[in-house]
C-alpha cells in the first residue's frame, strides 16, 4: 500500500552518513547519493521574512546547519488568510541529498515539497489500515481524501472522492479512512498569534500485496530514485525542478524556494 504524500523524518540518516564515510576511508567503490527527508518549522513576520528556521533535530549539526540557512534564503508571501494578515508560523516538508564529491566531503541541496501543519503521531505520516476483507479478497482502491485540520489540531474529513474502485466503498475503505482521520493528531499553522484551521488533500492507494524485489535489486532501485530525486538533481547541479504540488489548500503561507 502506498500513501502519498509521505511526511517523514529518517532518524537513522547520521547513521547513514557515518555508514558512508567509513566506505570512504576503507577506499571502497564510488559513494552513492544519500537522499531523505527532514522538516523545518519557519516563522515568519508580516511581510513573509523569515525569522526563524529550526530544521529537524535528528539530524547531524551541519545538514541541520546547511537545511536552515537554505530556507532563510527562500521566498514567502506575506501571511494572510480570510482577510487576516499578521506574522505567521508554517511547517515546511524537505527532500535533502549529500552527493560525494571527488575531492572528499559532501554537496548538500535541499528541496521543497509541501508546507502546512504539521504531523504530531509520530515521525512518519502513517497509512490509513487495509481493511481486511478487501485485502483477503485482494481488492483495491484510491482516492483522494481532503480533510480540515482545526485550531485544536484534529483533523475532519470533508470530502472522499474515489479515482480508483468506486465499488470499494463497500469493502471497508470508507470506514478505514474514517478512524485513520479520527486518529490523526497536527501541530497547526499559526496566523496573527493564534492557530489557524488548514484544508489538506492527501491522495491514498490501496493495492494488494505483491511479491517485492530481491534485497539487492530493491536496493538498486533505491539508489537509482535517489539519484533522479529533484534534491539530488539539485545537488548534481542540474537545473532547478518545477515547483511541487501543494497539498495544503489554503495555508497562510505560500513558499517560493528559489532564493
């Protein structure tokens, strides 16, 4: 099953920089390009500066480092919803990729992917469960689900619109959705001082089971969507990607990372 999109911070990434730096000492083949993501909470004044970026504190200091002196380059609107205006604070979703360089070291590049509320059950946005009688049967689904995410932080669907398996309504899927949402806790945006309310779509797959590639060929498979990853294009010195799809609908904050 597949939830997308995916709010993740990988606590294991100085582990990976330390797996990676060790190659390097023991001469072993070429590096691969290291790709995760992180989060930054940004405040911002009035007129949409940044005065604030604190990068996700699972981190190594200097990819903290580098991630928030990036985003204080970056472009935002000036806060404003429904007629409000004022200072404001969002959470901003981040690919990041270290690329090994000849001469030693890494070159960071960082990317923007979404901004809104932030997750609050735990590092990873979880999936909503398989309803077990679809998945015995081996039937799937997928939908988009917009929802509200209120000043308390709760989150309460507004519409379910199936693109795929309009029959899966009466396969659990619904009701799946339902208690996920229930379930789901947000630290919410602020505006003017006070917390503000945020409609968010998020689209969700339910496929069956399938048998998944050899650990080495899914570990291929890893480095090579690492490698294609706009952050680690970015890194590379490719040109810049088009700007993300949105996922808050109506946040206070619109975010225009090219510095």
């Amino acid at each position: 099953m597949r939830l997308v999109p995916t709010i993740a911070i990988l606590p294991a990434v100085a582990l990976a920089f330390a797996a990676a730096a060790a190659a390097a000492a023991a001469d072993e083949p070429a590096q691969k390009p290291v790709a995760f993501r992180a989060e930054a909470k940004v405040t911002l004044d009035a007129a949409g500066k940044p005065l604030a970026v604190e990068a996700s504190q699972d981190l190594p200091a200097p990819v903290r480092n580098f991630i928030e002196q990036r985003v204080a380059t970056w472009h935002f609107s000036p806060p404003e919803q429904d007629g409000v205006t004022g200072p404001a604070v969002t959470f901003l979703d981040l690919g990041a990729c270290a690329l090994p360089v000849p001469q030693g070291g890494y070159r960071l590049a960082v990317d923007f992917k979404r901004n809104g509320p932030r997750y609050a059950n735990g590092p990873v946005f979880q999936a909503p469960a398989y309803p077990r009688s679809a998945m015995i049967r081996r039937i799937g689904a997928a939908m988009d689900v917009v929802y509200v995410v209120g000043t308390d932080g709760r989150a309460t669907l507004e519409k379910l619109e199936y693109t795929e398996g309009e029959g899966g309504r009466r396969d659990g899927f619904d009701a799946s959705v339902r208690e996920w949402l229930d379930q789901m806790r947000f630290e919410p945006e602020q505006l003017a001082g006070r917390p503000v309310r945020t409609r968010i779509r998020t689209h969700v797959a339910f496929r069956p089971g399938t048998p998944g590639p050899a650990r080495d060929d899914f570990r291929r498979q890893l480095e090579e969507r690492a490698a294609k990853s706009d952050e680690c294009r970015l890194a590379a010195g490719d040109q810049q990607p088009e700007g993300p799809a949105r996922v808050a609908l109506d946040s206070p904050v619109r975010v225009e990372p090219a510095g």
